[in-house]
C-alpha cells in the first residue's frame, strides 16, 4: 500500500473504495502508517469528509480490527445497548442496564472514563467498592447470559484501530468530524454483537455538539450508519445546558442512580431512563409503540426488580454488597458545604458547563488522561431551573477534599445559578 497517494487522494477529494480502506486500518493496527501520516489523513478526511460507503466501510474494518463478542441466538432476549454522547450528571447507564435485564434484554454495555468535563460511566463505578469494570473477555458473555448485562470497559483486543486513530484525533484537532465520530462511537457499539442501540445525543452548553442542528446532523448519520451495518438504531436528542438530575460527581452519581432504581430519584434522570428502555422495546418489536414502551419500562421498574438486578450485576463483576450498603448510608466522604441563594426567585438557569469544570477542578474530573480522581467530589442537591428559591435557601451542596478548596470555590458555584 502506497499511503502517500491515499492521503493525496483524500486531500483532493477522491473516494476511498472498501479495500483502500480495510488497508488504511490493517495499517494502523499493524502501526504500519506512522503516525505523521496518519495525521495527515486525519485532517483531509476533517475536510474534504467521507461519503455514506466509506464511513460503513471505515466503521466495519474499525469493528473488525478486533473482538467482536458473539452471543447464543435467543430472538426472546434481544442483545442491545445505549449510547450517550457525554454530559454532566449523566448517569442514565447505571439504572438503565439494570432494567433492561429485568426486561429480558441482554445488555453487554461497553462504557468509557470521563475527560476533560465530560463525566465517565467507568470513573462512577469505580466509586463502588470492588467493582470490577476490566472483565476478560471469555467471561463477559457468561455475565450477560447470566445476570442479564454487564458493565465494563474496552478490552485491549477490542477495536484496537480505534484506540489509536482516537488519540490521534485528540492530538490533531480532528474530533469534531462527524465521518470519525460516527465510525468511532459505532465500531465499539457494533462488536458488542448488538441487534439494537439507542443514541442518546446532547446538545448545549456542555454538550460536544453545542447546537441542535449540529447534534441533528450527528444522530442522522448514525441512524443512517447503524441501520446499514446491521443494527436497528434510533438516534434522539437531549438538551445539556442543565445538569441532568440533581447530583454530578462520580459517588454523587451512583447515590442518584440508586435512587433512580428504588423510584425516588430526579424526575429527568427517570424519564430519560425509561425513554431509552422504551424505545429498544418498540425498536426490537416487543412494543407497538412509545407510549406502551414506557407504560412496559415504568412498570418494570416500579416492581423493585431493576433494583434487586443491580445488586446481582455488582455481585457478579466483584462488588462488596455490604461494604457498597455501608457507603450508601454512610456520610459521603468529603467536606460538605451548602451553597445558599444570594437572592429570592424563579431559577432561570444552571449553567451545565460551570458545573462540569467545577466538578473537574475539584478532582471529580480528568485534566489530563493519567489525572488521579477524587471519586467523591462533586455537587448534589442542585436545585433545576423553573424551581423558585428563597434568599439563604440552598442552591445545592457542594462537595469537596477539603474546607478550603469547597470555600475557593463557593461563589463560582454559586454563579452558575440564574435567579430572576
């Protein structure tokens, strides 16, 4: 293969067949194509972009490069996953994996770490004690036909080209390509072996696509995508200029979450839930529609099975269930204080994007891969736009190492309310 002349070609237009492609990735795998190369192919797809055949084909080699788990057919127990596309308090995977398995699906959910202010699944349950979330490959499929789904992070076998072309994007400012993107999120989703996947994309102020058109344009081209290579998608939108529930941070998180499971967490953090489990019921047939999809999930989830299964999947990937009951009851381990309204109102806005750097800051976040994290951090009882306030009233309750590093942050907290 003569790379050069593939990168030449893309930087004037021309279109890479199957092969050409299938080559570009056995390269990188192989770390055949250096990497000032590859950068520079990077670039001219960030510009001159890929047409619908060669992100399926990227998408597929990129699956192909590695694992791809494999499942005994059961049409009874479809194989599905979610798919969100990062936000602050976002921790809609974690009750979410637990009814789906309640509801018969088998959910091998692959997630990743947070970085910069965009939180992680894996970083949350991290904050469980003995959680495991690096589970060998032979051993996710017994857990998925087990338990129901399985929460864990990338093997090193699956979809390695991915690895390196990602940090390469990160390290060559071609992560907004919506081609790369695509081909990204879908190649890890599709050598899950899933028949179908719902997408969760964000837009706003903390969201990676900071508006509706561009967040549109992303769930398009992956339903497209998706469709194509195999797997039923649907892709729908959620705002992210507000926190999703009232908690962000890693433990903070996982309290909301377990909430959620026992019926009593945020209203927005529930409805997100069961919109997802809704829409893989109607996408997988056992539904006729979305309205009889969240009747399904609601119930399902109100019956405390959801709940049970959580434990069950913790006890399955090594969780300690009486040292996590422990934790859930005990003061959550960093210095609290209340952040108190400055004035009496109707909350306009609470700045997602304030929030997530303020978490980052504290240690609840990644300013760098390698950052050592403060599982503990974070903000919780935040109060939601549209709630009224009183002056001294409590915005929310901000967690910290320390009672100086919660005072040094206090009144930037506190500026990522609007009061009106």
């Amino acid at each position: 293969m003569n790379f050069l002349q593939l990168v030449e070609g893309k930087r004037d237009g021309a279109i890479h067949s199957d092969a050409q492609i299938k080559e570009i990735i056995q390269g990188v795998v192989s770390e055949e194509i250096p990497d000032y190369q590859l950068a520079a192919w990077l670039m001219s797809v960030y510009f001159r972009g890929l047409n619908d055949a060669e992100t399926r084909a990227l998408t597929l080699a990129m699956r192909d490069s590695g694992t791809v788990l494999q499942f005994p057919p059961d049409p009874s127990r479809p194989v599905v996953d979610k798919h969100s596309t990062g936000g602050v308090g976002d921790k809609v995977s974690l009750p979410l994996a637990p009814l789906l398995a309640s509801l018969g699906f088998r959910v091998p959910m692959i997630s990743g770490r947070g970085l910069g202010i965009t939180g992680g699944t894996l970083d949350k349950l991290d904050s469980i004690p003995g959680f495991k979330t690096a589970v060998p490959e032979d051993k996710i499929a017994d857990i998925v036909e087990r338990v129901g789904c399985c929460m864990m992070g990338q093997t090193s076998n699956m979809v390695p080209a991915d690895k390196r072309l990602y940090a390469l994007r990160d390290a060559t400012a071609t992560v907004p390509s919506i081609n790369l993107i695509t081909a990204s999120i879908l190649s890890k989703k599709l050598a899950e072996g899933l028949e179908a996947l719902v997408l969760d994309v964000k837009f706003g102020s903390a969201a990676f696509m900071q508006t509706r058109e561009k967040a549109q344009e992303l769930a398009d081209a992956m339903e497209t995508l998706g469709n194509a290579c195999g797997v039923k998608v649907q892709a729908f939108l959620n705002d992210m200029n507000t926190p999703l529930g009232r908690s962000a941070g890693n433990w903070l998180e996982v309290l909301e979450s377990v909430e959620c499971l026992e019926n009593r967490g945020p209203d927005d953090l529930r409805d997100l839930v069961l919109q997802c489990a809704a829409r893989l019921l109607v996408l997988t047939g056992r539904v006729p529609n979305l309205e009889a999809g969240m009747a399904t999930a609601q119930a399902c989830l109100e019956s405390g099975e959801p709940r049970a299964k959580w434990d069950e999947l913790l006890e399955a990937q090594g969780g300690d269930l009486r040292a996590f009951e422990k934790k859930l009851n005990a003061p959550v381990a960093a210095f609290a204080l209340p952040i108190e309204a400055p004035s009496s109102g109707k909350i306009t806005a609470c700045n997602a994007r304030t929030v997530a750097e303020i978490v980052r800051d504290l240690g609840g976040g990644r300013a760098a891969k390698d950052s050592v994290l403060d599982l503990n951090v974070g903000l919780a009882a935040m109060k939601k736009p549209g709630e009224r306030v009183e002056q001294g009233e409590k915005l929310c309750v901000l967690y910290a190492r320390n009672q100086a590093e919660a005072n040094d942050n206090a009144e930037r907290v506190r500026s990522a309310w609007k009061i009106a």
